[in-house]
C-alpha cells in the first residue's frame, strides 16, 4: 500500500482521534512511503511538546499535550522499529496534560492495567457513576479522549485504560483472552461497586466478555466490536498487528480461536448497547448484531454510513451511547 493509500484508509480513524483534519492532510501529504508515518508522526508530536513548552498558560501548555499525546498514538498505527517510544512519548504526554488540567486525575495501576482515573466533581467517590473504558487491537487509552470528555460531561467518573498487550503496556506484556480478569482487578483497584463499561474494536468483545462473567459490570456498550474472529480469512495486515500483540503468530492464532460471544453472550446481564459502522466490513470479522440479539438486554445501534470505529459519523452514535452508559448507572435521565 503506499502512502497515500495507507493514509486515505486512517483518515476518519485520525481525525475521530482528535487531531485537526488540514494538519493531518499537511502531515500525511509529504510522506514517501509508509515507513515514514511512524517519524514523521513523533516530529509532529515534538512540535507540539515544543509548543507546551512555550505557551503563556497552563491551560494552553495542557491542551498542546493532549494534542502531543494524539500524534504520538497514532504515529503507532504503521510498524516501525521505534513504535515502543511512541507509545510512551504518548503515555507520558497524556500524563502531563492533565496533571496540568486537572489535577484530581490520578493514575492507577495494577497487574496487566494502567491508565487514568478522571472525574468532574471533587472526587470520584462523588460521581454518580464510574466508566471503564478498554482499548482494542491496536488502540490505546490516548484514542478515545472524545468519548472520556462526553462521559466526563454527563457527571460520571472515567478510568480510561490500557490492559495486556495494549499501549503502553504493548512493549512488555502480550494479549489475554480473559480480559475480564483484568476488568475484575481494574474494579477492585478503583474500589468502586459497579461500572459501566465501553470497549472499542477488539476491545468491544473484552468489554462484552467481561460483562458476562463479572456482575459488577452494570452497564456496557461495545464499538466496532468483533462477535466472532476467522483467523484464516483475516486480512494480512490483521494478522500481522495480532501477532505482535499476542506474541507470534501461533499465540495470534491461538487467542482468535478464543473470541466468540455466542455462549457467553446470554450471560450479558445489564444493558448493553452494540454500535456498528455499516460501511465497517473486515474479512474474517462478523459484526455485533448477533451480540445484540444474543444478549437478554442488548440494543443495536447500526450506523449505515459508519465506517470502523465510526470516526465519520460521530453524532450518530456517540451521545446516544453516552447517555445509554449514563442513565443505566444513575438511574436518570442523562
């Protein structure tokens, strides 16, 4: 694929991210090849640390990191050998923003999880309502800052995280299959009774797992979320991002054996909302709809123009599943 292509097929992915659409078409427009993404991303995100540096306000200096935090995640989004150093750039960017902007953010971290607990009020004991929010396949706790601050709006707390095999975690620990008892340790660590829960692409299937097996998850919603994976007619470039976070390609092949909701899926107590893209059609990927059917309170939410993640039809989905997480937990209307 070349440049061009590569960037074309990112395009509603990197701008849902958060980054400014002209930046992102001046950025993308002067690369050679696909292996100059992954610098020419980290240049751009330096620029920004550049501008953190030097801007006259603490606001300023932290939206500039927030922005330095975008660009170095998705400069991991073509290999490269130095992706690992983005990803920290990215942690540790994220981690100066909002000690700046809000300093009653607080990391937690555990045994497979780190990430970052924030909340409107005073405390998080004082929200109504906490959320989790799990990253997928090649996602990480710095991609979906949009859906923390609609979360965030509603008056509920936000632990928006890494797990095994994700972010920042990616360099030192490799996928598992029993997602939700990294959920289960995320839940205890945050000492909070119940949680609503958002997964994202392959994060949507840990979500909805973890849903089923754990009754402290109160309310759930999945993104782009895979009900059942085909390892042998997943694209190549699936397989190969896999692999790396799995830990080779028999351990890939081994965990996407594992991922299918079809038993686990009647478990599903608490409401669930499942949000596809009708334009999100992967090889070796079958949608959630059958989640949705599958689950004693499941909703489905198609977006017939949404593309994976449904970078490009934001306002179709993204309120109503704020408020879908937001009302189950409090009990009112969001």
């Amino acid at each position: 694929m070349n440049p061009a292509e590569f960037a074309a097929a990112q395009w509603s992915r990197a701008t849902g991210a958060g980054v400014d659409p002209h930046e992102y078409r001046r950025v993308t427009g002067g690369l050679a090849s696909v292996a100059d993404w992954g610098p020419a991303f980290l240049r751009t995100g330096h620029g920004y640390l550049r501008r953190a540096q030097d801007a006259e306000s603490v606001r300023s200096a932290g939206e500039y990191l927030l922005v330095a935090a975008r660009w170095f995640h998705l400069a991991t989004l073509a290999p490269y050998a130095e992706a690992h150093r983005a990803t920290a750039e990215a942690d540790h960017a994220l981690g100066r923003a909002l000690t700046l902007l809000e300093p009653g953010a607080r990391r937690v971290s555990g045994d497979g999880f780190t990430g970052w607990l924030r909340c409107p009020v005073d405390s998080p004991s004082d929200a109504p309502g906490t959320v989790v929010v799990v990253p997928g396949l090649d996602s990480a706790k710095e991609e979906f800052l949009d859906l923390a601050s609609a979360l965030l709006a509603r008056g509920l707390a936000v632990f928006a995280m890494d797990g095994p095999g994700q972010g920042v975690l990616a360099a030192g620990t490799t996928f598992v299959a029993d997602y939700e008892r990294v959920v289960g340790r995320v839940v205890d660590a945050l000492g909070v009774a119940r949680i609503g829960l958002v997964g994202l692409s392959l994060g949507g299937y840990f979500a909805a797992r973890a849903a089923a097996f754990d009754p402290r998850v109160a309310a759930v919603a999945t993104v782009s979320g895979p009900f059942r994976l085909d390892w042998e007619t997943l694209p190549p470039p699936v397989r190969d991002i896999m692999a790396r976070r799995a830990g080779g390609a028999d351990a890939a092949h081994a965990f996407v054996q594992q991922v299918d909701l079809a038993a686990l899926a009647p478990r599903i107590a608490s409401p669930l909302l499942v949000v596809d893209g009708g334009r999100d059609v992967i090889p070796g990927v079958t949608n959630g709809e059958s989640l949705a059917r599958l689950a004693p309170h499941g909703t489905y939410l198609s977006v017939p123009h949404g593309d994976h993640l449904l970078g490009n039809a934001r306002p179709d989905w993204l309120p109503q599943l704020s408020d879908h997480i937001a009302h189950t937990l409090t009990g009112t209307p969001a």
